[in-house]
C-alpha cells in the first residue's frame, strides 16, 4: 500500500536515528530528518538535520604530506536552518514521548500523498491525555516548502494549551575522525545575519563561514483557534508561542509553514523567502497536500512497479523509488548526494552513484530529471578542465570523484582522484541518454562536448604500448580494493565505449549540427583528427584476458595477488576498509564491489555468455559486498547467466537495504545508488531490458516465488507496460508510435495495442 | 687544509639561511645552527636553531580520510633552547653586520679542531671600531657542551662595552604547508617549566607540549676583566649583562658555557646540567678546545682521505665526513637524522638513509659509532613489532619509515609505510657488521633476532605465486616516484638477500650460541621450519627480468608505463614531486634515484657485467637525480662499469652538493646520505672496494685528473691503508693479522707491511 509504504508502531530509542532517515521528507531541493517535532533527550541518540541540496560549506583540506594537485579545500552540506521543532506544553507539563504514558503510537510514510504521519495517544505524568497528529511534507510543487500540520485533541483535562513553534540556528553538522565515510570538519558553519519579520512571517538569514553563501528560512505559523500570540527572539532563532485555553474534547490545530531559500539560486533569497512564503500561508496546508498528491499520481503513472506474491519486497522497492524521488535535484545547480537529503554521510557529496545507479530508474520513467542530471555536469565541466590542468593533462575534462560545486575534494587521490572512469562513467550517461530519448540536439548543445572533453583525458591517461596495444596505467576502478592498477577493465571498457562514441557523436553532428560541431571546434579546439585517434585508441584497446581461467581479471596484476581468506576473517572485521590497512587490502584478490562483473552488464558487447559466467563465479567468491553497491550488480548479472537462486537472493539484500539497516549506517542517511541498483535488478534482472543501438530487449525471468512484476518504461517517445509471469509476457505500448522490439530474441512489432507471447 | 675546510670572506645576506647550515656546530647530541650570536635583521632571512638528537614533541596527524593502520603523530625534532646569543654595545651603539662598516671579515670551519671561527672588523656607525674574533664549539668529548669564546679589541674608543649573553627559550620551528619535505606543524612547542640559578650557572627548564619531554640548558660566562655583572630574568629566559669600562687598545674575552641535558637520557637532566657546566667552567675553554683536538686527531686518523690533484673535492670530502661525525648519535636513544643537527628539514626523522648510505663510512672507519646505530634499531624493536601488527602481520617486525621514538610517523604511505625495503636495508645493515667485523656475538645478542623479525615480515608480504615464484605485492621501492608497485627489483633481491642471511645466521647460532638460539626460541618463537620456509623463498625468488631489452624492470609493470619526456620538461619544474601530482610522475617511466641501479651495488650476486652496464644505462636516462641520493650510486656504478667520465661526472656533483647548495635546500640542513654517499663513491666506486663472503675486494680506477687516492678501512680488526694513483695501487696493513685480499682479482696475502702491485 503506497499510503503507507513503512510504519512505525512503537518507540524504540535506539533505533531513532535511524528512523530519522526513514521517515525524511524530501523533494530534492530540501531535505528534513524526521525527528520529533518536540526533540528527544539528551542521552538518546538523534541526528537531528535539514540540508539544501548543494548548500555547503567548506573548510580548508589539511595534508601532513602535500603534493601537487591535492584539492585545496572540503565541501560539505550543511545542517542548516531547523524549522521541524514544535513544542507543547500541558500546562506546566512538557509533551516528550520520553515521559508520560504512550497508549498508542504510530508513524507512517505516506508515498502516495507524500507525508509523513504521527499520531500518538500520550497520557502526562500528572494524568493529562492527548492525541497528538502530525503531518509533514516537502512539498514537490513548491520545492522551497516544508510544511507541518500539528494537531491536538485534549481528551480529559481543562487549562492553558501552549505550543511553541519556532526556527533556530543552533544547528551542527556531526564529524567522526575514524570513519572515513564522514567528514572530519563538523559543527556550526552558520553565523546568524539577520532576524526579521513581516507581517506574521518571520525570517532567518545565516551565512557559511567560509563558502560564503547565505540561506534563509522563512517561517509562519496559522492557529485557527482563538489564542494569545507571542514572539520570543534569540540571538540565532525566532520562536512564535500560542497560549489556549482549552477544555477537555477541544482540538486545536497549528500548520507551519518553513520556506527555504538560498543565494546559490536566488538573487535575492530574503524577498523570495518572504513572498513563496505568503503563497503557500494563503494555500494553506490542505491545498498544498492536494498538489502534493497531485504530482506523486503523476510520478508513480510511470514509476510504479507492482510485484504479485511479495509484499516485503513490494513494499521496499516503492520505498526505494519514492525516496530516489525525494533525493533528485531538478535544477541545475544540483544532482543527487550519496544519501540524498536524508543524512551527512558522504558529506552531501556527488559521485558516480548517481550516473551509474540512480541515473537509468529517472532515464526510463522521467527523463526530463534524468536531463537535469546531465546538465549539472554540463554546467560544472569548466571545474573539471580545470581540474585536468591540475592533474597535468594539457586537454580536455576530468570530473571530480566527489563533489558539491564542481570542484574535487577527495582528499584521499588512491580511492578518488584517480577513479578516472568517474569520466566514462558521465559519458556513459551522456551516451545512454542519446540512445533511449533519440534527443540529438541534447547532444548538439550539450552531450557531445562532454564526450569530447571527457575522451581527451583518458586518452592522455593511455597510451600505445609497444605492441600496439593502448593501454591505461595508475587508475583505480570502481572496486576500491585494489587501487591504482594498470589496465582495469572496467575503465578500459568503457573508454574505449567512450572513444567508439565520440566518433558516432562526430558523425552525426557533421551530417545534422554541423554549426554545433562548428560552434565546438572554436569553442574547444576539437578537430576530426583527435577523434580519428580515439577511434585508433579504441580499436587497439588492451582487455585483460586470463587464457587459463578464461576470465577477464579485473587489471593487469590482479590474479598475481594472494586471495584474501574470506571464509576465515571473523564478521566483525567488515568492511575490511574500516580495520585493514589499505595495502594490506591492496595486496590481495579480494572486491568491495565486482567492477568486472558491472562491465558486463554496462557493456556486454561481444563477451560470449561462457565468460561471463565464469567472471561472474570468480569474482563472487573474493566479494565481500562492502560497498552497497555491490549486490544488487550479482542479482542483475545472475539474472543475466539464467541463476534464478542468486539473483533473487541478492535481490532481497539490496531491496530492503536501508529498510533493515543491512549496512549499518542508515542513521547517517539512505543508499541513493543501492535503491537505483535495485530499480535496475527488476527491470534489467528480473525483466532483462536491455537497449543498444536504438533496439530495446526484453528477457523476463522472474524469481520462482513471484506472480508477476509489471513496470512501464519510456523509450523515444513511447511508454511501455511489461508485465512478465512466470510463463508469460505481455508487452502493451500505452503510448507513443508503433515500434519494433525483441522479447527473448524474437522481434516483435509493438502497436498501440497488446501483444502477448 | 682541513683547519680551514670552508670560508665566508664576505657578508652575502641570500646565503645567510644556507651558511647557517654549512657552518653549524654539533656532535651527534647537539646541533648549532651557524646563526651570528648578535642576530640579524628581521628582513634578513635566518634560520636560528639549536636541537637535540632525539629530543622530539609530537603532534595529532589529521587525516580527511583516516584508514586503519595510519599513524596516530607526528615526530619533530624541536628547535630547543637558544644559546647562541651575545649582544655586544658599545656605549649605545649595538654590533650588528648590518650596518656600520665591516672592514673585513671570514668564518671558518675548522675540522682540525672543531671549532667554527668568525672574524670581523667593524667600524660602528659613529665610527668605533673593534676586531671581534669568535670561536665555537660543540664538544665532542662533553657531548651536552656548547661553548662559545667571544673576545673583542677596541681599537679607537673609550666608553663603556655592555656584552648581554642569554639562554632563552623564544624559539620556534619551522613549518610549510606546500613542501612535503618539510613538517606541517611548526611553532613554539616548549613551555618553560623553571628559570634558577645556583652559584654563578643559571638553568632553564623546559618541557614539551605533547611529547612530556623536558630540556633544560644550564649557561655560565666567565669574564677575566674587571666588570660590573647584572642578571636580567624575564618569562622565557635569562641574560647576563657585562658592563667594562674600556679604553683603545682594551681585549675583553668572554666564555659564554651551555650544557644541555634532557629526560630522554638523564633521571635528573637539572642537576647534571648543573654538574656538568660546573666541570667545563673549570676547565675553561682552553682546555675543552684541546680536547676537541684530541677527538678530531682520532677520528681523522682512521676517516681521512687525499686526494691529490683536486683541492675542490679534496675539500668536499674532507667537509662531508666532518658533517657526518657531526651528526652521528653515540647513544642507544637517537640515529642520523636526515638532516644531522643542522636543520629541521624531514623533521629530524631517522629514514633508510643511515644504514644504506651513512652506515658504511662508519663501518669501515669506526665500527663502535655503526654499531651504536644498529643498537637505536634493536632498542626500538619492540615499537616495530607493534607496528607490523597494526599492518596486520601477525608475527615480526616492521621498521618505520621515519621516526625519531620508534614509531611510524610517515603520513602518506605510498612513499612512507608502503617501503617495506626499510627491513631489508636495516637486516642488511646487520649483514654488513657481521661481515665486516666478524662480531658472532652481536648476531648472537641482538643482530639474529633483527633478521628473523624483519624476514618474518617480507616473508608474509609475499607469496608463492601458482608458477611457484616467490612475489611480493604492493610495495615501493627506494625509488618514490613509482610507488605501490609488484615485485620491485631492489625489494626483491634484498629480501632473498636477508632471507638467505636468517639461514646463515642461525647456523652459525646452532654452532656456535646454541644457548641464544635457545633464548631466541622461547622470546620470538622462532623454529627452523620459518628459516626453512624463508630458504625456499629465496631460492624462488622472482627477479624481474625483461629477455628483449635485457635489463631488469624496476618492478612488474614498469616498462608498460610512458617514458617521461625529460628533455622536453622545464627546468622549473624539477624536482617532479613539487610539480606533478603523484599518479601523473607513477604512470611514467622516470626516477627519482634508480633502485635497479643501487641494488647492484648493494648485491651484484651473479648479475653478468653486461647486465649491470644495460641497466645503468637504461635507468640514466629516466633518472631525474630530484633525490640527492641517486648521483652518487650512478657514481659507483660508473665506476663498477668502467664509464670514468660517468663516475667523475656524477662524483662531483655529489661531492659538494651542500657547499654548492645543489638540490637548492640547504638551508633547511645537510644532506647527511649524499655525504656518506660520496664516501662510498670514494672507496667503492674508485676504489673499487667490496665485500663478500668474509673476503675483501679491491679495484681502483681513480679520475684521470687526479694523481692518487688514498684512504684506510678498518676489516676484521686491522688497518689497511690503500693509496691509488692512475697506474699503481699500494695497499698496507697498518695495524692487525695478516690477511688475504683480492686487488683486481688477484688474491693478495697482506703481512704487516707494503705490498705493491
């Protein structure tokens, strides 16, 4: 049930935190943990936070050893203004779950209307009995706005009712020196430069203490009963205060409405503030949660995935796919963080992930978002050129490994800077995008460019060994756990996918832009003889081949290194990146993630069926699925080699990953990127789509224990209903131009109407 | 003339900062930066430091992203009380070299008698004029005992002279945040703990921030005219104040006696400090100069070298084995630092440096002062067993890579923690004593148990590769500008090497000190199964070796990488590793010192001469020489190859690389490798000196410019003295049993007397 995709029936202190991730509510721009209005005590543990996508701070990046090309500085996204407290007083007595009685509790997720709804029936110590209602939202038409519905029903008692709602600055982001997941520089970043109001709307103003950018949370508050109205300012926060007389049977009804505004996309963050913020007061809370629905109907006609005979797993992949939404920046200044808006972890920042794993769920039910994503990149390439200057490539773009504003800021270079393929990774998407949309002008204005620049520092990267063979040398690949290696094939795969490319690119912007490939000659130098050598570098590509075990090995050296005993390291020394030193880890055949395996499934190419069956079992044994990003990469690619046991088996590790907290560290946020792997796992596992060359595939096999899955892609134009049983497959094209497809290799033609095999 | 080694005859401020290096006084305990006593002005760059071996405050490392196994902090050796003030007035005009008139003036270091000598006469701006003449000295038989004797003439005046001597603890290192050569933490790191007097000798005490270590530094003065004498005391120190009333023609000697005594080696540093001031005082400079003459004759019989026909390198070498005495520690709590006493460069670290390129220059000329230096590693075994624990080595012992206590201090491990060849230079440095001195019962008491923990180590780095070859993974090699790397050459064969060695050493053990196999067996668990294991390892020992080129790779893949386009790379933009970020300098064939070169210096083994000649060829024209220790191994080898013009070439440059300030940093200390590298030059590379086996080689092959060489070696107890000339060698046995040798391959019986060839 979409209205209530998770529930929480009972207070469990020491899942709070986690619970907090959970129950965020989000809609890309702002994203607010969901902590109890009225805050907990001191010694329970809450990470209290509400983070604009892409507002950080940063702070200035220390080495013991510096060398050249190190980033300068860290970037980090900010717990910023707290709009979510609300406190009531009985009385004298102070609402908390923490004292009194709790009679009932419950806490929900509603994905079809978008809120987050508790209800609590809480008698006081001194007897005073309430039933507490809470609403929240983000609100997804109005992305500036988070809005709470707070309502008390008073059973049994008689006396002053006050509710305190108020917006602070007393915020700090949390910082751990021995997880490297975390940032180090954390606490207050905020200084606090004005406190205002008009009207009844109040405003806070802060600015970073080094990023200089400023942030402003408007707030008014509506109370329809009849109430003494007071302001308490301090010197970082503004408190509106009702006092009530009520009577028992009484309900007294507060909405809040917080507006977000900041000055990365406003001119004027503090006027822009004040006016959403009057709109959306004279709305009022119901007619904001009638638009909310409104566009969720509109996001799940095309997202929705519907699994027969599963409800565990029905239930988490909505999760998932909500909370993808809730994570997607729609504008340009943004893209999607590691944890979304839901927590600290990763600092806020952009990786891969998004490209690789979020990346296809958006291309294939909302592509204009999945556009968005590109165009951040787009927007930040003049960061990236810089950055290949840096890094002593005389050409072209090299991405950032992690990032807010474009700049890197992996201070760690043999995990980060030098995963070069986080380039073939962008291009990738770039080249997926002019595939599934057909939209060439995209690649006329914007996605040629990319390739073009991206290309140029990989090809500086390599170069033609002495066989002939072009070769890339000291790069890391996805699979951190091996680190700095010549030739691995994920990244000379996908270079030379990349350098194939930006011939294709070349061709087709000679034969229709002609002006845009005019337009990028001038702009960067680009001349056909540079593309003439990518496509030299991309037929002479070096893929690593092991004749004896008839696998790729994941680089040059790989297999030469001794096998990492997994069956006899105890289970508390994982992730063995959090109690091994890295060369230790480097020193051994052992993966975080199966970099081999996911080049199969990026780019299966020619690799005959054989071979990757045996990667696939070669790797799995030494993968120890420490990265979230792993196993959901098993379930597609065990789908893929027809192993219906593996691939529902690590289906259902990466579908409730965050659900059950199976990393962990859900405290410190949702995985954005296992939620889009497991997107991937129904509709490229279970359902085997597959698209090359402007030919989409079909090859359903769904797990044993299921009825059916049925979901909907949008492909050139054209929305798709599969629905795939054990035995069957109907195929219906709900929209769109007739087009020809194959299901289980036989071409089918697809007319507005159904077709069943 | 070694009694006027070096000259300053003129004031050259840009010098200044290097000069402070080149003229410091120290004795392997304490260091004097050459700072003129009166101080200069502000906008004069000057280095003014005084430090004592071992004598450290640490700091926390910080980490952006912190993995298991990074050391926890830093080591620096701090900048310790000043001594080295004297202000003289006359009447209120203050001495300085920067303003006034210097008639004339020369410093010089006098290696004869130890002692650094200033001469100026100066003409005040008012036009008094003096000869002030001032010695110094760092005591080699006092090793606390800084003395300064500092006398004035006054050749046209009348007046009152004023001379302020303090001690005081307004110091400070260095720090830059941009040169990973220097540490990053600088600042004043001593709070003063008390200030007292007793008698005429004043003390200050200080105490470490971090580190709760304590120095303190007693001070007496001793004037011989009749003066009024004032103390003057304020927070961080204390001054004497001398008023002479003097007339033209007046001498006024003051002897200005510092001692310093610290926690690391004194239960009571005060009262010694006391003591030992008392002693010298009495003594009187005089007499402590005559002792240092003693010393110097000694060190100077066994340690010269002639070379006749060039007094420019006859200089050199003669000023670099100084520096090394200089900075060679006699106690069991310190070693060699980087940069001897002299500077803060490297922070004080103790690195391979001292064994592989120190050690035998005091091998061959002062065995007890080599064996102090493999004591500080013995001593600091226990810290090493630990670190190889936290790198997750379950038995043995890891050395670190820099360090002053024991602990491993380097924070960016591929060029720190990932030089496992630290254990083998070390193991190898025992070899080498065991060899050279014959002294069974060092093996017995400590040196065994260095090879067996430091093999232990290497031994489960590596593996059995499926083809049976011994590899070892993911190291780097002396050469940093590869790092990371599989099967480095040099790591190799220094591993089979002390692998071999741990075979030997425990027959020799079972033979003839069963009883401390025995105590070996019961401390380390030591059976003969692990040196049976680490035998079959060397014998399968890969060696990389490439049939075509007929050369060895550095490492597995090395030859797979570009080859650096140096004639094409400006100047300014060496060395590399200030200009390139590290994996651009690691994907490239280029070198910072050639460590398939060295290793054939240190282990030719079985390696045919044209192999040898290949490889040195092959690396020169990688080679950047950024490492002042590469030109003096590409010396050796020129020799070893017959390339003469090579060998005298890179000699030169090695020979006065401080005095011409080649690498551009003396001013942050000496080069102390360079200079035991340049010793080596000498009698391994145009002496042609080696040992193997218990038997000593010789082949002289000097520099056709120069007319002979001559030098002694202390082997197995006896003196021998080799003069070479072009055409004849005359080696003599001055002292010991006769004794076979080989001069160019003939086995020569030496009797106590001359032998001719």
């Amino acid at each position: 049930m979409k209205s209530r995709l998770i529930a929480e029936n009972q207070l469990v202190p020491e899942q709070l935190a986690v619970n907090e991730t959970l129950f965020h509510v989000a809609n890309g721009y702002i994203g607010v943990r969901g902590s109890f209005e009225e805050g907990v005590p001191a010694e329970v543990k809450s990470i209290r936070g509400t983070y604009i996508n892409a507002f950080y701070d940063t702070e200035k990046l220390h080495y013991e050893e510096r060398y050249t090309g190190f980033p300068d500085y860290s970037q980090c996204m900010l717990n910023v203004i707290d709009a979510q407290s609300i406190k009531l007083y009985l009385d004298d007595e102070e609402f908390s779950m923490f004292n009194g009685r709790i009679v009932s509790y419950q806490r929900t997720l509603d994905a079809e209307n978008g809120t987050v709804n508790r209800t609590v029936h809480w008698v006081s110590p001194q007897g005073r009995e309430i039933i507490l209602t809470v609403k929240r939202m983000a609100s997804f038409a109005v992305k500036e706005a988070f809005l709470i519905s707070y309502h008390v029903k008073c059973l049994n008692f008689k006396g002053l009712l006050n509710i305190i709602s108020n917006i602070t600055a007393d915020v700090s982001n949390m910082s751990a020196e021995f997880d490297p997941r975390l940032g180090t520089s954390g606490g207050n970043r905020l200084d606090v430069s004005r406190i205002n109001s008009r009207d009844d709307i109040f405003s806070l103003e802060c600015k970073t203490r080094n990023s200089g950018l400023s942030a402003v949370c408007t707030m008014s508050n509506k109370m329809d009963n009849s109430s003494k109205r007071m302001t308490a300012e301090t010197s970082r926060g503004v408190s509106e205060i009702f006092e009530v007389e009520v009577e028992s049977g009484d309900e007294i009804c507060l909405e809040k409405f917080a507006v977000y505004t900041d000055s990365v996309r406003f001119e004027q963050p503090l006027e822009e503030g004040f006016r959403i913020n009057r709109e959306i007061y004279q709305a009022g809370f119901k007619q904001m949660a009638a638009r909310q629905r409104q566009y969720l109907d509109s996001f799940w006609k095309n997202a929705d995935i519907t699994i027969e005979g599963d409800a565990e797993i029905q239930n988490g992949i909505r999760f998932n796919m909500y909370q993808l939404l809730q994570s997607a920046s729609n504008d340009k200044y943004s893209n999607i963080a590691a944890k979304g808006l839901s927590g600290e972890g990763y600092e806020g920042h952009y990786f891969w992930d998004t490209e690789t794993y979020i990346y296809p769920f958006f291309l294939f039910t909302n592509p204009g978002l999945a556009k968005n994503l590109l165009m951040f990149r787009y927007n930040t390439l003049d960061g990236a050129r810089k950055r290949a200057r840096e890094m002593a490539h005389s050409k072209g773009a090299l991405f950032p490994w992690r990032t807010i504003n474009g700049d890197e800021c992996s201070a760690y270079f043999p995990s980060g800077t030098a995963q070069y393929h986080i380039n073939t990774d962008i291009a990738h998407a770039v080249i997926q995008y002019w595939q599934v949309t057909g939209d060439t002008q995209f690649m006329a204005d914007f996605g040629a460019e990319i390739l073009f620049e991206t290309a140029r520092v990989l090809y500086d990267v390599g170069h033609f060994r002495n066989d002939g063979k072009f070769v890339i040398n000291e790069v890391t690949g996805p699979d951190e756990y091996t680190a700095c290696v010549n030739n691995n094939y994920y990244t000379n795969l996908t270079t030379q996918h990349l350098f194939e490319y930006c011939d294709s690119a070349w061709k087709m912007l000679k034969q229709s832009f002609p002006a845009a490939l005019d337009r990028l000659a001038e702009k960067i130098n680009i001349v056909f003889e540079e593309i003439a050598e990518f496509k030299k570098a991309a037929c002479a590509m070096y893929l690593p081949f092991d004749k004896k075990l008839q696998i790729h090995p994941q680089d040059d050296s790989f297999l030469e290194r001794k096998v990492w005993d997994l069956d006899n390291t105890p289970k508390e020394k994982f992730p063995l990146l959090l109690h091994y030193h890295p060369l230790h880890i480097y020193r051994h055949q052992v993966c975080k993630q199966p970099d081999t395996v996911l080049a199969h499934f990026l780019l299966e190419g020619q690799v005959p069926l054989e071979i990757i069956k045996n990667d696939y079992y070669y790797y799995e044994k030494i993968t120890t699925h420490d990265s979230s990003l792993s196993t959901c990469i098993f379930s597609i690619m065990a789908s893929r080699i027809g192993d219906k046991k593996r691939a529902y088996d690590y289906f259902s590790k990466t579908a409730r990953l965050d659900l059950d907290n199976l990393q962990g560290n859900t405290e410190h946020g949702i995985h954005t990127a296992a939620m889009g792997g497991m997107w991937m796992a129904v509709v490229f596992g279970f359902g085997g789509m597959r698209f090359n060359g402007g030919q989409l595939y079909f090859r359903p096999n769904i797990p044993d224990c299921w009825k059916s899955i049925e979901f909907k892609v949008v492909y050139r134009g054209r929305v798709l209903q599969i629905k795939a049983t054990g035995t069957d497959t109907i195929i219906k094209l709900l929209d769109g131009d007739a087009i020809n497809i194959y299901l289980n290799d036989k071409l089918l033609k697809l007319e507005p109407e159904e077709v069943t095999v």
